[in-house]
C-alpha cells in the first residue's frame, strides 16, 4: 500500500518536533538548574514557615523533699512521701528579629514573648526511687510515678509515695537514695506568621521545640542507732529423755547500750524449761555475755538438730522497754549412752515380725505342695 503525505502533513509534523524539542530542551535545562535532594540541607517546614522574635533563657529547676520523719528502724517496712517542687524562673530575653513598622508582626512578637513564659514548665515528668544498697528494698508496685506537668511555684496536688523496707543487719548511718527523673520542657517558640495554612493546620499560631532532660535527685534517710544482739557461740547439746546445760553468748553488735538485758528462750515440745530467762545487765556496744539454760527433752526424742527461738528484752535510750529479733539456738540432741533407743527398738521388733510372718506363710506352702 503506498502512502501519500500531503505538504501540510509535512509541515505539521515538523511543527510538532520542532515542539517537541524544545520542551525536552527546557525540561533538561530546568533538571540542570535545580540540585538533587542531597546537595540540600532543607529546612522543617517548623522553621521555614515560622519567625523566631525573641530567645528566652530560663529552664525548670526541680527540687524533691521527703513529707514527714526521716529517720527509721532497722527492720522497719516504711512508705516515704516525695514531693517535687519546680523553682524555674526565666531570667532574660533576647530579641533575634525585627519588626520594623509592621504591626503585624509587633503583635507576633507579644504573642511569642507570652508563649516563652512557659519555657520553666516541666511536662511529662517520670520518677523511680534507686536504693544504693542491697540493705534497703524499695517495693517495685511503689516505684513507678508519672506527673503531666509541674508549673513553677505550684506544687502537685498528691506526692509521690514509695515503700521501702530496713534490713535487720544493715548499719546506723545516712543513707542517700536516688530519684531518677526525666521530663521535657519547652526550650524555643516560633511564630506561624500566618503561614500555618501551608502546614495543614490553620488555626495553629505558633509552635514548640522541646528538649529532653534526664537528671537525678537525692533522698537522704537515716537509720536510727539502736542496740542490737547477735548470738555469737553455743555450748552444749540435748540428750533425748533427759536434762542438757546449755551456755548461749550474746553479743550487743548495735551502737548503743542495752539497760538490763534478759535473754529468754522459748523451747517448744519436745524440748522445755523450767526456766526460760536469765539476767545479762547493762550491755555495752560490742559487749558479750553468756546465759546458761536447762533444757529437759521428751523420752523417745528423736536424735537430730534442734532451734530454740531466743530474744532479749531491754531498756532503750529513751527509757522504754525495747525486744531485739528474733534468734535461734541451734542445737543436736543426742541418744543417752547404754540404753536402747525405743524407736529403733520398735523398728527392730517390727521387722522381727514380718520376718517370722514370711517364714510362716514359706511353711504352709511347702507343707501343702508336698501334700
């Protein structure tokens, strides 16, 4: 099939490529002109649609304290009441742009000097209590605390409160424990200047830029001074059946003095007493002094270690009686020397039994398998 291209065919085609040619011209020209993504640092649109009037200086300054006594027992379970107090203040401003005669924007710059008062606000507070010893045990259920916000000046409605538990063993002294905190404030203010439209959002005036601390606080307790015993040796062991002389030593290891110490012994059956308590007197820090007890076991007792819970009652440093912790004597019981153990004998005389029982029922059969 032939085909025929009339002159005005022709010079429409050359119009198009000629066309053509140059919107490719005009397209690699522009590609040229403008740098690829990389090459450029662009701006948040935060920043390239905002104006930035003034820079404030100032920023939350929180502070903790404990509501209440500070000072606590060794052994106590307490809860602590912390309360956070925020002391910031703003104490400058600078101005980083000018407004010239623009009205507009002299009214921009009262709203964001209004806006960077809000710069000492603590938001998004998170607390914890971190104790320095394996001695003081701070309950987990307790130690979680979380605060929207806290204005200079204003204190929280409710304090934090944590439980804490004192260690029997742990020493006299000041004990500092830590508050971990973390919380954001308000560091800048850029002003929309009526461009917010372009970020979406047409009522929005100005926006925030915050920043992150992490800082940590400090709790000081104190555990109390007290008298505090140990048992420190045992002499003598228990006779199944009969009567033992045991001599217990105690020791004040605590830092102050006990008034006139007894030492009691609470022996339950097998073992008894006739008499549970002895007389130590005045115990100094450090001192040691030896009890003797009698102590009578059932007949039939049966022979391995035994504890006696022990205490000692005092006059404290505030004339009051005091108890210590509870102790325990550990003693053996041994069988008495020449005579026979009844249960051994039971168990001797049972096995005798079942021994002439099954020689017994080996009779019988033999008897009828030979008849």
């Amino acid at each position: 099939m032939n085909v025929r291209y009339s002159n005005s065919n022709i010079s429409g085609f050359k119009k198009y490529t000629g066309l053509m040619v140059v919107c490719v011209l005009l397209s690699i020209a522009f590609v040229a002109a403008v740098p690829s993504v990389t090459a450029k640092e662009y701006l948040p649109p935060t920043y390239e649609y905002t104006n930035n009037f003034y820079n404030s200086y100032g920023e939350p300054d929180i502070s903790a304290s404990v509501l209440g006594d500070t000072e606590f027992d060794r052994g106590e379970t307490v809860t602590i009441e912390v309360i956070l107090a925020n002391r910031g203040v703003i104490y400058g401003f600078k101005a980083d742009k000018g407004v010239g005669t623009s009205e507009t924007l002299h009214e921009l710059s009262l709203d964001e000097l209004q806006y960077e008062t809000m710069r000492t606000t603590a938001y998004g507070i998170k607390a914890s209590l971190v104790s320095p010893t394996d001695l003081i045990d701070v309950d987990p259920a307790t130690n979680s605390h979380t605060l929207g916000e806290l204005y200079p000046g204003v204190l929280p409605g409710n304090p934090m409160e944590f439980t804490i538990t004192l260690s029997e063993d742990i020493p006299a002294g000041v004990y500092i424990l830590e508050l971990p905190l973390s919380y954001e404030y308000q560091s800048e203010v850029r002003m929309t200047a009526g461009e917010s439209i372009i970020l979406g959002e047409p009522n929005l005036d100005h926006t925030s830029i915050y920043t992150n601390v992490e800082t940590t606080l400090q709790i000081p307790i104190v555990v109390k001074p007290a008298a505090k015993f140990e048992i420190t040796n045992i002499t003598g062991s228990l006779v199944s059946g009969g009567s033992s002389v045991v001599n217990v030593t105690y020791t004040n290891t605590g830092e102050l003095s006990a008034e006139y110490a007894i030492a009691r012994i609470i022996a339950m059956k097998p073992l008894s007493t006739a008499r549970s308590t002895r007389v130590l007197g005045t115990m100094e820090p450090g001192e040691s002094k030896t009890a003797t007890f009698t102590i009578d076991s059932d007949v039939g007792t049966l022979a391995k270690n035994y504890g006696i819970g022990s205490e000692i009652k005092y006059i404290d440093e505030d004339d009051e009686d005091a108890f210590s912790t509870s102790m325990t004597i550990s003693l053996p019981l041994n069988e008495p020397e020449g005579e026979i153990n009844v249960i051994r004998l039971a168990f001797a005389g049972i096995f005798v039994i079942i021994i002439v029982l099954v020689i017994k029922n080996s009779r019988k059969k033999n008897d009828s398998n030979d008849d």
